[in-house]
C-alpha cells in the first residue's frame, strides 16, 4: 500500500494537501443533514416521514436518511467514485452511513439490533449506460461496503424494466410518469414479509425515483419496512 502512495501520491479533492483523498480539516467540512421529512422538508426525528404526507395518497417513503448537507466537496466525492472508482472514497462514504444507521434509535429498534432479518440493497444502475463504464454503480458498491461493515446480507431486490429520461429535467408529473412501472422485483430475492430492507443511494436520483421503487416493493410486500439511506438530499 505504501508503495502504491509512492508510486501515486493521494491527494486532498478539496485543498489538494497530500496524503488523503480528503484531508481531516476537509472532513470536518461535510456537515450532518438534519433530520427532517422527505416530503415535505419540516423537522421530523429519525427522518421519518411526518404524519401529514404519510397520509398522502402515492407517498410510499416511510423514513429516509440523509448523510450529508449538499457540498461541492461531497460532489467531487461521489464523482471520484463514480467515474474513478476510487475505493478509498466509497470507504469513507460508507462509514459515514455506518455511523448514521448506527445512531438513528429508531431503526435500531425497529430492527432489533439490525438482526438477520435485516437486508441492505441499493438502487439498481441507470443512466450510466451510455458512459463508458456501463456496468460500474456506485451506490452498490457503497451498498456492499455498508452491508459488510453492518454484517448484513447484500440483495438486489429491483431492476429497471426499461429506460426512462433523465428526472432531473422534468416536471412532478412528468417524472411520475417517466417511472411509472419502470421496476420489477427480481424473481428470485426470496423476501420474507416481516424483513426490513435499507436502501442505499448515492446521488444522482430523485425522490421520484425512490418513491417507485418503495411502491413496486409494497405491491408484493406490503409488511416489509424500507429505510432508505442516502448521501445527499437531490432538491426535488
Ligand atoms: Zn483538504
Ligand atoms: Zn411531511
């Protein structure tokens, strides 16, 4: 290892200090996401959704976590993992939802302890299809890193049915519109009614999205319990 750092010097993403990707002092920077509803933004404990908009036909998000406040550093983060996946990076990603998972005392206790019952899984790859690295997403790799820390089964539990246009240009109906029916639950991810699944997502999708995932779940699997956890909150 030491060698390689000889060979290729790490440097800070952010103040380009050698030695880390993100130095301690650009560590400090990133700052915790309050808790609050995913829907309607007001503060809620454990970042559960507020009982107004859980009442809301089509609203199929239970609790969502958020790491981090939106950051240009956080950007340039995700991007290294992204297009150079950097392991160093989805590493440090990935204990930084350690310790929120870890914190939040309501999934703690809903989960017992996150006991066997408990699976991590991650939004299925979109949208890098026509890059060049077709088959790397890096919120499964986050997602494998996370599962291992939390000593937890990874499953893929959804896949895309078809390609749908990017969220971010699109308006509410559009976007509904866009997803509709655009996941499958995969055959055979063998789901036990009382599970809880965690969700992991790195950026790049919107609520919309995570929304129609949680719906195709409920569908089939209406007890399951789906936390999502995510890096940033993508305003939507
Ligand atoms: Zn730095
Ligand atoms: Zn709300």
């Amino acid at each position: 290892m030491q060698i390689l750092n000889f060979l290729f010097p790490k440097h800070c993403i952010n103040c380009a200090q050698s030695g880390e990707y993100l130095c301690l002092d650009c560590k400090k920077k990133l700052v915790a996401h309050p808790e609050i509803c995913p829907y309607c933004h007001t503060y809620n404990r454990f970042y559960q959704t507020c009982f107004t908009c859980k009442n809301k036909k089509n609203n199929y998000l239970s609790w969502l976590i958020i790491a981090f406040v939106y950051d240009k550093i956080l950007k340039n983060l995700i991007f290294k993992v992204k297009y150079f996946h950097k392991k160093d990076i989805a590493e440090f990603l990935a204990q930084r939802l350690f310790l929120v998972i870890q914190t939040n005392q309501l999934l703690q206790y809903q989960t017992n302890v996150l006991n066997e019952e408990t699976l991590i899984s991650y939004v299925p790859s979109h949208r890098y299809r026509k890059h060049f690295i077709k088959w790397y997403n890096p919120s499964r790799e986050i997602a494998k890193l996370l599962a291992q820390k939390l000593r937890l089964n990874l499953i893929n539990i959804v896949k895309k049915t078809r390609n749908t246009r990017q969220q971010v240009t699109l308006t509410k109906s559009q976007r509904e519109a866009n997803l509709s029916d655009a996941f499958q639950l995969i055959k055979n991810s063998h789901l036990q009614w009382n599970e809880t699944i965690i969700f992991i997502d790195d950026i790049t999708t919107t609520w919309s999205t995570l929304n129609e995932i949680a719906k195709t779940i409920k569908k089939e699997y209406p007890q399951i319990s789906i936390w999502w956890a995510v890096l940033w909150r993508h305003d939507s």
